[in-house]
C-alpha cells in the first residue's frame, strides 16, 4: 500500500559522531535489516528528538506492557516510530495502523504480516562514513 507521508518527508538529526537522514516517500516505512546494523541506534537518536518535536511519538519495548491500539487511536498528525514491532503488535494494531490516515509510521522489525503493505514500504538501513561521522539513510529493500 503506497501513500504519500502525511506528517514529514524528511527527517534528519545529528546526535555526536551520527547522522540521521531519513526521506520518506510513504505513508508506512517499514525498516528491517540485519542485527546490529543501527535499526535501534537510529530509533533512540528519533526518540530524544521527541523531547523537543511534538510531532514525533516513539514505542518501544518499555511500552510493552502499555495498549499500543489505544496510545495510537489517541495520537494525531504524529510520525510513530515503533522499534521491536514483532513484540509489540498484536494484529488488530497492525490492521488498525495499516489504515490509519492521520499519522505516519516509522516500523522497526522483522515482520510485516497485517500491516497491508507492499514492496514499496519495505525499507532497509545503510551506512556510511563522512569524515568522523556516520551517516544513516533508509534505501529500498530488495
């Protein structure tokens, strides 16, 4: 399912040597990936700019014992940002997402089932070195 973000297209932070420079061209990115490969660093360095960016709201597994439909249904005009979503949505939050249209989403993990999506919101992270820096960008999985 592809449709245009309806909070951010682009979403960048520098935290000490990282650089975060996200560009979203859906409505739902998915990010799956290898182990260790930054999924979660990116996650936190998102997540501290939620101190100062109401437009962002970050989940994760501290919020496990939480009801994610519910803190969702609540949330508007937000870019959610969800690390270890294979632990956290059950799958009527997943269909509920899948069809929300007054939030983004930014999904970290493994599993995509019932979220409605296709290839085009399947994401993966890449790495690179500026000087001392490094940056993260979000590329087409596959």
């Amino acid at each position: 399912m592809k449709s245009k973000p309806v909070v951010m297209e682009h979403f960048s932070t520098i935290h000490t040597s990282f650089i975060i420079n996200f560009k979203f061209t859906n409505n739902i990115t998915i990010l799956t990936g290898q182990s260790a490969s930054g999924k979660t660093a990116s996650f936190s360095f998102i997540k501290e700019c939620m101190a100062v960016n109401p437009d962002i709201l970050c989940l994760n597994y501290l919020d496990y014992q939480k009801d994610m439909k519910e803190i969702i249904c609540k949330a508007e005009g937000k870019l959610i940002v969800i690390d270890n979503v294979d632990i956290l949505l059950n799958d009527e939050t997943r269909k509920y997402i899948s069809l929300d249209d007054k939030n983004q989403y930014l999904i970290i993990g493994r599993n995509p089932k019932n979220l409605f999506t296709t290839k085009e919101n399947l994401f993966e992270l890449v790495s690179k070195n500026i000087g001392e820096q490094t940056e993260f960008e979000i590329i087409p999985y596959l």
